[in-house]
C-alpha cells in the first residue's frame, strides 16, 4: 500500500502516542517535504519535533515539485503538497483531516481517512483502546464534535 500524509493527523498520532500503529495498519507511509518541514516549525510541541528528528524507518520524505492549481492555493503548503504526492504516485489513502483539504482530494479522486478513522481502524485491529485515547485526544488542541466521539465510543463498544 502507498500511503501519503499530511501534517496534523501525524502530530497528533504523536501527541497521543499512537504514531506506532501506522506501520501496523498501512505499512510504510510517505510524506512530501513541506509535511517534514511543518512538523519541525517553531509553534509544534516539543515531542513531535524530536520524533521527526529521528523518524522511522518506516516513514519516507519525498521532495515534489507543485504545479499551479488553483484550487489547491487555499491550502497550506503541506496539504497541497500531499494532494499532489498521492496523484503523483498513485497513492491507495491519504490522511487528511482539514475539511477543505478532504473535498478536494475527493475531487481528485484520491481515497482519504483522517485521524478518527484511524484510531478506529487501529481498535479494530484491537491495537487500542478508543476510550482512553479520545480521551487524550481531547487533551490536545484537535477539534472534535463531542457528539461524533460518543457515536463512535457507542459504535466500537457495542462490536
């Protein structure tokens, strides 16, 4: 599988302690050099900066060159470069969260999941515990739907 991400769901999976699972789930994932580049800036907490300092084997940088699209200029430079990478190399997923970001890549006729879709395929994979890590999740600056998180905790406790 070819895997592209952008920048937040990667920081978060830090900040929580769950960037473990993506290999598990996916295998190697990629990023495009604006996501390094993002996950290194002067506002990212501590802990992600150290982890991208010394990042896996399992991740991979990829330096792309970004044509014009116009479309794609209300994007930071990290989500637009990772709608291009996953067109570019055919990529099977990209993680996204930013809604915009997720409508075009549809658009484009890319497949997207985002951070919650994640952790539920890692419960699936009874890799986690939901409840604890929505919990933490919570702790973090990610905006969520209160509402979303309990359909979800209701969903994966009743399975």
């Amino acid at each position: 599988m070819i895997i592209i991400s952008d920048t937040s769901p990667l920081c978060y999976l830090i900040l929580i302690d769950c960037i473990d699972i993506l290999p598990k789930l996916y295998g190697n994932v990629i990023i495009p050099q604006a996501v390094y580049q993002e996950l290194q800036a002067q506002a990212t907490p501590e802990t992600v900066k150290e982890w991208i300092q010394n990042y896996p084997n399992w991740l991979a940088v990829e330096t792309i060159s970004c044509p014009a699209a116009p479309e794609l200029e209300q994007l930071d430079q990290g989500e637009k470069e990772a709608i291009i990478l996953a067109q570019q190399i055919n990529a099977n997923l990209i993680i996204l969260d930013d809604k915009i970001a997720r409508t075009i890549a549809i658009e484009r006729g890319l497949n997207i999941i985002g951070l919650l879709g994640i952790l539920c395929d890692a419960v699936q994979a009874n890799l986690i515990d939901l409840s604890s890590k929505f919990y933490e999740l919570q702790q973090t600056s990610f905006f969520v739907s209160p509402q979303l998180l309990e359909s979800l905790l209701k969903k994966f406790n009743s399975t």
